[in-house]
C-alpha cells in the first residue's frame, strides 16, 4: 500500500481535497479509515488531530499515526461510519478550529525561538488546548521584565509579516542546521522555519507567514519543576477575545468607580485603602466590645468567646486577657457555623498542647501551636464548641 500523501505538512492553508479511502478495519464499534491524500492532521507534537467531514455525512473524530489494536498504517483516522475501501470523496476541515491550533502553534515557535535565542532556554513541554491557554514550559527562570520583552518581540515578530517555510533536509543538511527539537528524531525531519526567530522540528501544519497569527498574549505565569518557568499564551483571535473581554470588565468597573480606564488603578487602590480604614475601625470597636465582655466574666463562666471577623491581632489581644483572668483552658472563636471557625486557645499556665490533642480528638480540629498557645480551624457549630469548654473533657 502506497504511503499517504500527507498535504497538511507542506500547505497549512489547504481546507479540502479528494481523496480515495485505502484502507477500513472495524475495532467493537469504531470505524478507522486511510486515505491516498489528506488535509486532517493527525495528534502529535501536543496538538490534537484534526476533525472535519468525508463526503456529505462521514465526520472525521480523530487521529493518529497509529492505532492500538489496527493493522493499518497511519495516518489512521477514526469515522463516524463505515466507507468502503476505493470510495472517493471530498475531505473537508472543519477549518476554523484548524486555523486556531495554527495561530497557536505558530506563536509558540515565535516565542519558544526568541526565548531560545535570548536566553538559550529549551522549550521542555507544550500543550496546545482548544479551551484552556497554550501551555509552554522553558528549561530556566524568566523575570517578569523578561517575559514582557519576549512577549513585545514576539508580536513585533508578527507585525512584520515574516516568512513560515517548510523543509524536509537530507541527513547531511540536518547535521550542519542548527535547530530546535524536544527529542532525539529518527526518519525523515520535517523543519519549520520562522525567518530570523526560530528553526525548529515540527510535525504540524503551520501558516504561510507570521502576520497571520495577528496576536500574542502571555496571559499568566508561573514557576515550574527544576528552576524553569510555565507561560500561559493565546494567539490570533483566542487573544482578541480574551482581551475584548477583559477590556469590557474594565469599562464596566470604570462606571462602577465613576473613574477612566487610566484612572481606575487609582479609583481601586483609594476604596481598598477606606475599606482598610473601616475594618480597623470596626476591628478596634469590636476588640474593645470584647474586652469589656471579658472583665464581666466571673469564675463561673466558659472562659471562650465567639465574633463574626477578628483579625489575628484582636484575637491575640483577647486570648491574653482570657488567660490573665483565667487558670483553666481559654479560646477565642472568629467565624461562623458554615464556613468554620479560626481559633487562639489554651493557657500558658498549662502545657496548651495537650488541649490541642484533646481539640483533635472531639472536635477533629487542624491546628497546633506550644505550650503557650495553639492554634488553627475547626468545623464545628458554636453550640458544640461551647459544650465542649463547659464540659472540659480534657480536664
């Protein structure tokens, strides 16, 4: 059987063609086909394959170099039903998702070039997803300033409309290119050249020229394994939507603030600082509150007390005038019965760690802390807590 003609490696572009079904095998209740030609890539190299139709009604699910189980020599695609091998028909993309993944794929080789050139950083994982942000990970440390450099290149890159080309070196040529690869590559290497930024081996389809992807956006950051660094990107029109969105939410907090876009950082930053003020305000309104509760407790009373909001600072403040007042076990709640409450308990006339044994074991309380004072959260109602104290088990 003659090797598929795979169409997609030397045209991006092309959104259809005929082609001759030359192999089916039937596997429980799926159906897997060859053709002579193709446009469907198939996954590899962290891009997913290719879907789209066969004639008017066959869609096209899935593919793969090979298949698990099928005698078939890829690429095999797997079909929504059976085709007779020498059936001819038109084979379409489904080409918006196939012009996307480029758009993607195509800014990463940009981005992962001029990381590589700059740096000398290798790109050691990619991920290219239709829902979430391509994932690209680089084998060193990239400061913020970096990132922003690379990312400003990258669609300079882009604006100036460079070439995309398409290779396939003999063994010779390949030992003297200087190119990028995440493995060791045996056979025929197909190399993707981004003019001036970046020469890599990549068996996806590419677009014919950098101008085309429109846009790149690092959208987030973040460490990753052996010193190296994650960056989150969308490209072409995934960027425009992202940024169409943000920018919606910023008109739409503009009005809320009353504030334009430049002045809204400010607008934010001076309601976080009243907020701030207020909270202290209410915090010290409270603590006092509290203190006051505290000298009216007498030796017959639970020698806890439960607030809504404390700030660690209160909280401390109030388990030290509990324990100056108080010999046995003290707390001090901040809460509610839904989400729990954070809690300062003990005395540091005892060893606190033993009621933190004790919290453990009836109220299944996380936290810990020394002889002084324990800490920590606990989920429990403040009824149960309270007949904890009253009933002291742990006396």
């Amino acid at each position: 059987m003659a090797e598929t003609k795979k169409l997609y490696e030397t045209d991006g572009m092309l959104k259809e063609c005929e082609s001759v079904v030359t192999g089916y095998e039937q596997i429980g209740n799926r159906h897997y086909i060859t053709l002579d030609q193709t446009v469907f890539f198939p996954e590899g190299g962290g891009q997913k394959a290719d879907t789209g139709t066969i004639g008017n009604s066959v869609r096209v699910l899935d593919g793969h170099e090979r298949i698990k189980g099928c005698s078939l020599q890829g690429p095999v695609y797997e079909v929504s039903a059976p085709l007779s091998v020498g059936e001819s028909a038109l084979c379409k993309l489904d080409w918006e998702k196939r012009l996307s993944r480029m758009q993607q794929h195509s800014g990463e080789h940009i981005l992962s070039g001029l990381v590589n050139q700059h740096f000398g950083y290798d790109n050691v994982s990619f991920h290219l997803s239709d829902e979430e942000p391509v994932i690209v990970c680089f084998s060193g440390t990239l400061a913020d300033e970096d990132i922003a450099r690379m990312e400003l290149m990258a669609n300079e890159a882009i604006r100036d409309d460079l070439p995309i080309r398409v290779s396939f070196p003999s063994k010779e040529e390949l030992d003297r290119m200087d190119y990028r690869s995440k493995k060791e590559l045996e056979g025929q290497v197909r190399i993707v050249t981004v003019e001036g930024v970046d020469t890599c081996a990549c068996c996806a389809p590419h677009l014919p020229t950098t101008g085309r992807i429109g846009l790149l956006k690092v959208v987030s950051h973040a460490s990753y394994k052996n010193g190296g660094t994650q960056l989150n990107i969308l490209c072409g029109f995934r960027a425009f939507e992202l940024l169409a969105k943000e920018h919606e939410m910023i008109t739409e907090l503009g009005r809320d603030y009353s504030a334009s876009m430049e002045k809204l950082p400010d607008a934010i930053r001076a309601q976080r600082d009243e907020l701030q003020k207020a909270k202290e305000t209410l915090a010290r309104i409270t603590e006092d509150q509290l203190l006051s509760e505290i000298a009216s407790l007498d030796s017959l009373d639970t020698p806890c007390i439960f607030a809504s909001d404390l700030t660690p600072h209160s909280m401390k403040i109030c388990y030290n005038a509990l324990c100056d007042k108080f010999d046995t076990w003290c707390a001090v709640f901040s809460g509610n019965d839904e989400d729990g409450y954070r809690f300062y308990a003990g005395n540091p006339k005892r060893d606190s760690r033993e009621l933190a044994k004790t919290m453990r074991a009836h109220l299944n309380a996380n936290g810990g802390g020394s002889a002084e004072m324990i800490q920590g959260k606990v989920q429990k109602k403040k009824e149960e807590l309270e007949f904890f104290f009253q009933e002291k088990p742990f006396d």
